[in-house]
C-alpha cells in the first residue's frame, strides 16, 4: 500500500513524530473526541478511516465501541496495534485507503479526521466522501475533518512571540490571496504531499450536494490547550468554532448523517 505512495511514505517516516502531536491532549483532539461520545451511542460499530496511531480508535473502544481502523501508513498501524494490545483492546486493524475501502460492512459511524488534509483534486475528495457514505448505514454519521485555509494565520497568532519575523509580510501576501479566493478548496503541495485547504464557511454548502442531512460545521481548535476541560468550556467552544469564530482554527469538523 505504501509504495510509490507520498502520503504513506510521509507518515511512515514521521510516525513517531505524529503519535506524540496527536497524544498531546489538543484542543482538537478534546473537542473531536467530545463530539463523537455525545452523538454516537456507546457500543456502537466504528470505522475510522485514516485513524493513523489510534488517537481516537483505542480510547473508543475502552469505552465500549466496536472498532475498525484503517490507515495508509504500516508504521502509524503497529504503533497504534501496541497500544491497543497493551491497554487490553480489541481493535481491527487494516492498511488501506479513504476512497478505496471496503469490507462489505455497513458502520454506524465513520471518523474521516485525516484523509481530507491531503487530497489532490476535487474528484478525489468527492471520492473519498462517498465512499466514506458507502460504508454507512442508513442513519449513520460521518465525521469529516478538514484543514482550515487560514490555519497559517491562526498559528502565527497563537504564536506570535516565538514567530520569524521575516516571514510576516510573506503571510500578509498569502493571507491577501486567501481571502481573495472563493472556492470552497484549495489545493496545493509541500514537496510531493498534497495539501488540501478548505473556506470553513463554504463547508455546510458543498455537503448539500450529498445524500445527508448537516449536522454541524465548526472549528475544533480556537486555542492550543485547555488544561481542565468540562463540559461548560465545551459548549463555548461549540458555539464559537460554529459562529463567529469558524475562521479562528486550523482545523474545521463537519458532521453529517446519512439519509
């Protein structure tokens, strides 16, 4: 699966890397995990699509979903498979790809909270979505995580002390080219990895072309880390990444379920 393949060959090289920024208790991940619990039913049967070191996969199925991770990277698998057999989960774990797989079974829910970040086209992203709906069952929810095409800037506010300062007038010029651009997604590279970027307020108008019914749209990581987090502070979050501040993350969540 992994040959010839930039994205795989990515994350196998940056595994170890990704399993600590994705265990690090983010914002996105507290948000998205919150999400998941208070819409899907415990016990529930899972598939997450690019689930990379299992961030989301194993803490679910401690809790009592029924799990089935898939991922293009070998590396990201075996960390997640050690992980899972030393907590005492039982997790399936497949190498594959957002817009190819298929087991036959239909899934309450599918987590899609990677594949988007490095679509090529927007014929692959529309392939992924319905495939990611093929693997639903009528009712079911699937969760689609994009990259915001703001995101640069909300770093550079989060961490502007520590920022070059010689980059800033380069970011004011994207940040012109950006807002100057109306397409719900943009696509460009870092070397030979694909990058996709999406107009976080456009999101809830693409997915009107699919069979479902919008859930939700909002961004799910205002800030870098909160250390006590409740459910009141989930609640602002809630409101503000879906209202005002829907541009203010680097990464935007759509929910949906299928008709």
């Amino acid at each position: 699966m992994s040959n010839n393949n930039p994205i795989a060959e990515y994350y196998n090289e940056h595994s170890a890397e990704e399993e600590r920024r994705l265990t690090s208790q983010s914002t996105e991940y507290l948000v998205t995990k919150a999400l998941i619990v208070n819409i899907i039913k415990q016990h529930s049967r899972i598939l997450d699509i690019g689930g990379a070191t299992g961030v989301y996969a194993i803490p679910l199925c401690c809790e009592g979903y029924d799990v089935t991770l898939v991922d293009l990277s070998k590396d990201e698998l075996e960390i997640a498979s050690r992980k899972a057999y030393g907590m005492g989960c039982s997790i399936q774990f497949v190498e594959g790809n957002a817009s190819t797989y298929d087991d036959g079974i239909l899934y309450d829910a599918v987590l899609c909270l990677g594949p988007m970040y490095h679509c090529s086209s927007m014929s692959e992203v529309e392939r992924i979505i319905h495939n990611v709906l093929k693997r639903l069952q009528k009712g079911g929810y699937a969760f689609f995580s994009f990259v915001s095409k703001y995101a640069k800037f909300n770093r550079f506010i989060n961490e502007i002390n520590s920022y070059e300062k010689h980059k800033i007038p380069k970011l004011n010029e994207i940040l012109k080219l950006r807002t100057q651009e109306k397409s719900t997604f943009i696509f460009e590279s870092r070397g030979e990895l694909p990058i996709s970027l999406v107009e976080p307020s456009s999101l809830s108008q693409f997915f009107e072309s699919f069979d479902v019914d919008i859930i939700e749209t909002m961004s799910i990581d205002l800030c870098n880390q909160i250390e006590d987090f409740n459910n009141d502070i989930f609640d602002i979050l809630c409101n503000l990444g879906k209202g005002c501040m829907i541009n203010n993350g680097e990464h935007v969540i759509s929910i949906v379920q299928k008709r």
